[in-house]
C-alpha cells in the first residue's frame, strides 16, 4: 500500500484490506483425518509495518517485535 509523502512528525491514518478470521466445530464423534483440533479458530497475533521510501525502507514497527522476522509477501 502506498500514501502521500508525510511532512516531519505529520500523522497519516490509512485503511487496509480487511482481514478475514474463521472458526470451525466438530459436532457428535467426528474427527480430523489429520489429528487436527476438533475446534480451530483464527487468531490475529499482531501488526507489523515498514515504512520505505524510495525504495529504501527507514522505518518499521511490529507489536510483538516478533513479527519483524517474518518474511513479507
């Protein structure tokens, strides 16, 4: 996602795409051929962003710092 050039300490609010979370039950006796969990769900685990500029990234926040090693696609 790109905006705007920011001014020196300017805040800039932006949306994203929204984030799709599912939840899934197993009802009476039945189980995952896989061993899965009988009831799975999504979890948002955290935010992370980088900021780049010219191409150059110079700036980067992730809650946990974790998130930062994660490869970006």
């Amino acid at each position: 996602m790109s905006i705007d050039s920011l001014k020196s300490h300017e805040k800039k609010s932006f949306s994203t795409d929204p984030v799709e979370l599912n939840k899934s039950n197993l009802v009476g006796a039945w189980i995952y051929t896989d061993a899965a969990k009988p009831n799975a769900q999504d979890k948002l685990a955290g935010l992370a962003v980088r900021v780049y500029q010219g191409g150059q990234r110079f700036a980067e926040f992730a809650n946990p710092s974790t998130l930062l090693r994660e490869k970006v696609e």
